[in-house]
C-alpha cells in the first residue's frame, strides 16, 4: 500500500526482455536506504517487488500483466520514473490509500499554465471515470492528485511547482500516456453496492485490437 505522495525521480539504467518477462534495473538513491529483496515499490503507480539490490540501484520484475495495463512496456533506457517505497503505519498520510494496481492508460490532451499551477486534463477510459469525482483522489503515475473537473471523457488536475519539479509529471506533454488507478474506497463500495443488488455488474471488457489501441498496446 502506498499514498501517492513520490519520494525521488530514479531513472532506469537497463530493461531485459525475455520470453520469461521483463527485468527492468532503476537507479536511485533516497528510497535505497532501507530497501530490501522482496519489498514492494512503487515505480509510476505500479507496485512491483524489488529482487535484487546493489548500492544506487534495484532491480524488478514486469510481469506480462503488468505490461499490458501500464505504460512500463513503452519505456526506454535513461526514462525518469516516479518511485515511493510502501507506507509505513506510524506515519502521516498525506496523499492517500493507494494500492499501486493500475487500473488502466489516460492520456494528456491538455496542458495549461493557470498562475503558478499546471492544470492539465486527462482523457481516461469509462472505468476510471465512473469512480472518479470532483475533489476525489486519482493516482496519475503513481502520484496522488485532486481531480479538479470531470467530464464523460476525462478529468483535470492542477499540479504545483514542486510537484511538476519533483516528478515526472512536470515533464509530460499533449499526447503522452500516464498510469491511472482509480479511488480504492470508490471502488470497494461499488461491488458492495453491486452484490447487494443496488447497482448492475459492470460487463467484462472486450479485447479487441480498439481495447489495445487505447492503452498503448499497438
């Protein structure tokens, strides 16, 4: 479990590919102090586990799933990533419960100066939209944010200049994709709501060469 709230900009010094999968090695240094085999991380909203450890860098390994629902199979080496060791129970919350399953692809289709902020709007797909809500919480690449606007084709948020400084999100620009995981609370009372009779199932999705399209997959 996370909170959204990104310790450090690592960079990825190599990515293996295998039949087996993919073993990606990022470069880092404030979450390396206590970092261990086996610990969960998270790198741009992903949760992955760390299985090796040298002293400015760790290694993961992607699974094909992961692959297939994040935007970690289009980066090169030398990317920058967002990365947040998981939360601690004795600590503050400052961003909020985060799980770092991504739910599904957005993409940027508009970027704004508005005073000091960046207020940027993000095309997503019907099953993040239909958990989020104006002054809810979203994870956009693994970074807790404040939705600012929704619409039946995306959302906005407005990010700080310490935040645009100290994560990739103050890189991105028109056309790029980014991670989205959706409200967990959200997304826990839906299905109880759905068990219980008081809202339809959702339909399975499709994969359809339309479903790859959308998340980056041709």
């Amino acid at each position: 479990m996370f909170t959204g709230i990104i310790e450090e900009l690592g960079a990825i010094i190599s990515i293996d590919k295998t039949l087996a999968g993919t073993r990606m090695t990022i470069l880092a240094s404030a979450v390396m102090g206590d970092l261990k085999i086996g610990d969960s991380i998270s790198v741009n909203g992903t949760c992955l586990t760390v299985v090796n450890k040298a002293e400015h860098n760790f290694s993961v390994e992607v699974s094909p799933e992961t692959l297939s629902v994040a935007t970690l199979g289009q980066l090169t080496a030398g990317a920058p990533l967002n990365l947040e060791r998981a939360m601690k129970l004795n600590e503050r919350l400052g961003g909020h419960l985060v799980a770092g399953h991504v739910d599904g692809v957005g993409t940027v289709r508009s970027r704004q100066q508005d005073g000091n902020a960046i207020l940027f709007t993000i095309e997503a797909p019907p099953e993040i939209l239909r958990h989020c809500i104006v002054k809810g919480s979203v994870t956009v690449d693994g970074i807790s944010l404040t939705i600012n606007q929704v619409t039946d084709r995306g959302f906005s948020v407005s990010i700080i200049p310490h935040t645009a400084k100290v994560t990739t999100l103050g890189l991105k620009q028109v056309g790029d994709q980014v991670n989205l995981e959706s409200d967990l609370i959200g997304k826990y009372v839906e299905r109880l709501l759905q068990e219980r009779g008081q809202l339809p199932a959702q339909p399975t999705p499709v994969i359809d060469k339309d479903f790859l399209k959308k998340r980056g997959l041709l």
